[in-house]
C-alpha cells in the first residue's frame, strides 16, 4: 500500500492533518513537520522554497519512504511542486490543495509586505493567531480555530519573515506541464489567501488534472468540511 505524506503550509504544522490520519486509517501516513514550523518550530526556517523541498526529499528518505502519494496544501503545495519537479519518479499520485503556481499570491487577503510589516510590530504569536483565523468562513469562531492558532503561534518572527520571503521570491508557472503525474487540485470556494484564478491555472496547466471545488469553506478547507474532504481524497488516492 502506497504511502502518504501530507505538507503542511505556512504557519502550519502536522497537527493539522489528525482527521486525516483518523479518517485514512490502516495506510501508512506521513504528516511533516517544515523546519521553523509546527514541532519543528525550534529549527531555523529554510531560505527558499527549493530548499524546504529538498529537505522533505531527504527526510522521507532517511525514514525509508521511497515511492508515495503527495499532498501539499498552501506554502506546502509551493514545495510539493518542486518537490516532484525533483523526483518525480518517487510521487505516485499529487494532490495542490489550497495553494498556486506562484508564490505572489494576488488576491490574497492582505499582501506578504503588509503581514511583514505586522509580524514586526505585532510580534510573531499575535501574528500566528491573527493569520490563522483568515483560514476560516467564522474566523476565530470556527470549531478548529484555536488549534491551528495553537500551531501557527510556535513560529519565531524568523520563521515567518523567511517564509514569506520565500513564497514571495517562488514561481512554479514553468513546472506546470510537464507534471505527468496524476494530479487532483482542490479548492475551497471562499478561500480568502488563494483566488480561483490560482486554482484554475494550475487545474488548465497540468496535463489531466481533476478538480475538486468544495463548497462554502474557505483556507482551511480539510477542517471546515472534513467529512467531504476526506471522501473526495480517499477517493482519488485509494
């Protein structure tokens, strides 16, 4: 049975993924941990999204997952591309979840200088919080609101300047068709960080790529619609 391995993204972490891992029971699951994030919180933040791939390359590596399913969701759908634009030998099936073909992010809710220049001022827990409730249609009301906060808050002010300078500096516009890897992209109709016009790039630009739109959820789609979620997932990697 093929494994997966879940990416999270910006100001994410594993934790994010437990209805996931509760939901595909009896398969094998990776969830990572990016270096500045999550429980990797204590380690320095990559400079580049090339990097954060290559990282997550050779951590699989080391823990002997050679050929795997690959989900990626926001930042961490920027380093899953580059990921299989590595080794697209080991990726069995892809899955862009949440996330773009470039890292400038028009459309979204403020843009990455402005949440710079906050993440100075405010500090980086106010930060994390403050991102994180972005991610849902009720924002800090939303029933999984205070554990993703939970996550986002561990992150230093270090982590959050390089990541989104790296997101900033990162396009994988170019990558796009020569993805021959069966590849699903989902969305969530109200995303406030990622517009349509995101998803409909990479969705037009992959050869055969499925499309799955999920309705009245917005960033954090896994977690405000999971039981869809999850069906529409399992659907496509089992």
């Amino acid at each position: 049975m093929t494994p997966i391995v879940f990416v999270h993204g910006f100001l994410g972490g594993s934790r994010q993924w437990q209805g996931q891992v509760e939901a595909m029971a009896g398969h094998k699951i990776i969830t990572l941990d990016l270096p500045g994030f999550g429980e990797n919180a204590q380690l320095e933040a990559l400079g580049s999204i090339s990097d954060f791939a290559e990282w997550a390359l050779n951590e699989l590596k080391t823990c002997s997952i050679e050929k795997f399913h690959l989900v990626g969701h926001s930042m961490g759908g920027m380093v899953v591309q580059e990921m299989i634009a590595r080794a697209p030998e080991r990726i069995d099936h892809l899955v862009l979840y949440g996330t773009g073909s470039v890292g400038v992010l028009p459309g979204r809710f403020e843009t990455i200088d402005t949440t710079k220049r906050r993440a100075c001022i405010d500090g980086p827990q106010a930060t994390g919080r403050r991102i994180a409730a972005t991610w849902f249609l009720e924002r800090e009301k939303a029933e999984a609101y205070e554990e993703c906060a939970s996550i986002a808050e561990l992150s230093s002010l270090q982590a959050i300047l390089t990541g989104l300078d790296a997101m900033h500096c990162w396009s994988g516009t170019e990558l796009l068709p020569v993805i021959t890897t069966k590849t699903l992209v989902i969305w969530g109709d109200r995303d406030r960080t990622y517009p349509w016009s995101q998803t409909e790039k990479l969705w037009q630009s992959i050869p055969n790529a499925n499309l799955a739109v999920i309705p009245e959820s917005a960033h954090a789609t896994h977690l405000e619609k999971a039981e869809l979620f999850n069906k529409v997932l399992s659907d496509f990697l089992v």
